[in-house]
C-alpha cells in the first residue's frame, strides 16, 4: 500500500491512495446493481420525508449527537475549513443565511445545515435542492458522461473506456492523432496523461492510468485550453480560463529567467497560487517543444513549461464569464438542460471562448463535475472574482420548500 506521506508524481500535490483508491471503484461496480437498487428506495424515502415536512429529523439527530459529545456543532466559519466551504460560509452571511457545520473530534466535515426564514436546508459540500436528479449519480464518471453526451449529439473528443492495452490501442489508431489517457472516475486531472501519438507512450500512459482505476479513458485531444464551465439552475453562472504553467516572453529573457520572474508574483506564495516547479516535468515540457531553459522567446510570444493545470503544479486561473461568445453560452445552458441537475461543473476545451464553438474543432466536454469547487471562481490570477456561491445560494432559497441532504 502506498505511502501517504510520499507525493506521487502522477497525482500531484494532492496525492491519494493508489490500492484504497482502485479497490472502491471495483467495489462500487461489483455493487452497483445492489447500490442503485437503494438509491432508488433512499431517493423515494427522502422524497417523502420532505413531503411530509420532516427535513428537521436529520438536523435533530446531529444536535443530539452534540449533547452526547459523539459531535459538535459549530455556527462559524472555522480557520480550517476548505475554501470552498469558506466561501461558501461568508456568501451565506451575506444573504442572512444561519449556517452550522458538524465537527466530528473538532475536525471539519462536510456536513453542513443552513437557516433562513425558519426554512431549513441539511446538506453535504453545496446545499441541493429536492428533487435529487439522476445525473447527481453519473455525473462524475467520465464514461457515463460519455456515452451520455454521444446519445444527445453533444461536443466530446473520439474515445472509448478501455480495460486492455489493446482495445486502447485500437482507439488511438481509430482517433489518427494524439490522445489522453485517464482514470475513469477521478479528479485534479490525478493520473492524466497528454500528447499521446505512439503505441509506446500509449502503454507508459495506460499503465498509469490503471493505477487509479481498472477501466481507463482513452480520448482524442482536442484543441485548446480547458476552461471551468459552472453552471447554476441551468444557466451559466462563471467561466474560468484554466491554464497549465506558462511564461510570456519578452525577447530578452530566456525560459529560465522567465519562470523565476514569474515565481516572484506575491499571488504565486500562497494560500491559492503556487511557484511554477522546475523539476523533471518542466524539463520533458519544455524538450517536447523542442526548447532549452537558456531558449529565449519572442517578445508576447506564451510558452507552456508544464502540462499540468492545478493551481498547486503552478497552473493559472482567469475570469473571462464576460468574454463567453453568445453560441457558446447557449451550448452550455443546452448542456445543463440535457443532464437536469442544478448544480454542474464541467471542464471544457475549445480554443477561443470568444468565438462560436461551431468553428472550432474538435472541442468539447471533458468532464462533470457534480460538487464543483465553487472557490475557484473566487480567487482568479487574473480578472475579475464572481461570487459563484452567492449565486447557489441566491437559487437554492429562492423557494426553499424542497431541500433535504444530497445522499453523496
């Protein structure tokens, strides 16, 4: 079993459990006629419940945990909560709406209920409201996503789930071009591999992508940059431009003097940015193009160093919700309406979001995300901050007489 306190390179900062992490996604399949079987009968039992104005039985049983010191309830915004939980807590207050979280051995959980005009919402991660859609239970496996958005002619990359090396095989000669290789079922793109173009890149990527999952997403690479599509009660609430670890040049200094320039942005120490790592990853990047560190770019000229997104491996975030060309809004919103659940995050490749997604190919969906971290959009590198929390809360109270628990 892996070291905990070891960070893999190919999870990143935010490492997890390879063994742990394999075994609960073969547990969840071989289970997954029995779990959908009570899902139905918890979603029918919640449904009811709420009906019958019960909501408060779940509320009442955490209280009387706190009297017996099995929990305690907690009515601030704690230093060592999530960011997004922090953002989540001070839209809150903003609106008049009471939050309380239960703490288990004074740690943070997830678990959260909120009050306002004597309406009480319990909720896990982001209040949800009732009824709980079906894609809430799809929405984070990829292949499901994928078949999904195929059935409704929605944008997506050529690609196919893969259990063998060889029917992975047979998507990339099928794509005729570049491909990524990913877990089934994960996030902060953990186990990801990209510029795929050969049968021996293809196995390295397969095998570290099987590390995390039995089954493996083998897709085209589409053109562009990926950007953070959220989207609230099926219409677009922000968009984040989410870039890998870059410089622009200045036609003086090379790459090196760039990143370390770059690395004394105050926003880079820390707690939301990070430094951009020069490390092994940063080296192949950059060889991959054919540069060297002492490479000295033209004047404006973006160079990736690494391929990376998440803010810890140095990547960037921009605001551009304004900039979202009218096609594209509309595409999104289709989407919300097409999947039926209130609250999506979705990560979206395309290279210019100012033009029409028609003329751009190939672009498309790469993944749902069904409790976005809402945070991002809060604390961009550059541009302007939207208030995506305040946004879900201003929809989930604006009639408050269906809430209950999301069960994840």
């Amino acid at each position: 079993m892996q070291n905990q306190k070891t960070t893999c390179p190919d999870c990143g900062p935010s490492t997890v459990n390879h063994f742990l992490s394999k075994t609960i996604l073969i547990i969840d399949w071989t289970l997954s006629p029995v779990n959908g079987f009570f899902m139905s009968i918890t979603k029918t039992i919640i449904n009811l419940l709420n009906h019958l104005g019960f909501r408060n039985i779940g509320i009442n049983f955490f209280v009387f945990l706190s009297k017996v010191g099995l929990a305690q309830i907690s009515e601030h915004n704690q230093e060592d909560n999530s960011d997004r939980t922090k953002c989540l807590w001070e839209a809150a207050e903003a609106r008049g709406i009471k939050m309380y979280q239960i703490r288990i051995l004074d740690k943070p959980t997830e678990l959260f209920w909120s009050e306002k005009n004597h309406k009480k919402l319990l909720f896990e991660c982001l209040p949800r409201p009732l009824p709980l859609s079906e894609a809430f239970y799809w929405m984070d496996d990829k292949g499901a996503m994928r078949k999904k958005f195929a059935e409704a002619n929605l944008p997506i990359g050529i690609g196919e789930i893969c259990f063998t090396y060889k029917h992975a095989l047979e998507v990339l000669k099928k794509v005729n071009g570049s491909v990524i290789t990913k877990p089934n079922v994960g996030s902060r793109s953990r186990h990801t591999t990209i510029h795929i173009s050969n049968p021996e890149m293809l196995k390295k990527a397969f095998k570290i992508a099987k590390k995390l999952s039995p089954w493996v997403i083998v897709e085209q690479e589409l053109k562009g940059t990926v950007y953070r599509v959220t989207l609230i009660g099926g219409e677009l609430a922000a968009v984040m431009r989410r870039d890998p670890p870059f410089v622009i040049g200045d036609g003086i200094s090379n790459l090196k003097e760039l990143v370390l320039k770059e690395n004394q942005n105050p926003k880079r120490h820390g707690p939301h940015f990070h430094e951009i790592p020069i490390d092994n990853f940063t080296d192949e990047e950059i060889a991959r193009q054919g540069l060297t560190w002492n490479t000295i770019p033209e004047n404006g000229k973006m160079i990736i160093v690494r391929n990376n997104i998440g803010r810890s491996s140095g990547g960037s975030n921009s605001d551009i919700t304004d900039k979202v060309h009218p096609e594209n809004k509309k595409l999104f919103e289709k989407i919300a309406k097409v999947v039926g659940d209130p609250i999506i995050g979705m990560d979206f490749i395309i290279e210019d979001m100012n033009k029409s997604w028609t003329e751009q190919y190939p672009c498309g969906a790469i993944e749902l995300n069904s409790v976005p971290f809402l945070d991002l959009h809060h604390f961009p590198l550059y541009g302007n901050a939207v208030d995506a929390s305040g946004k879900l809360w201003d929809f989930v109270y604006r009639d408050s007489s269906s809430i209950s628990m999301s069960p994840k």
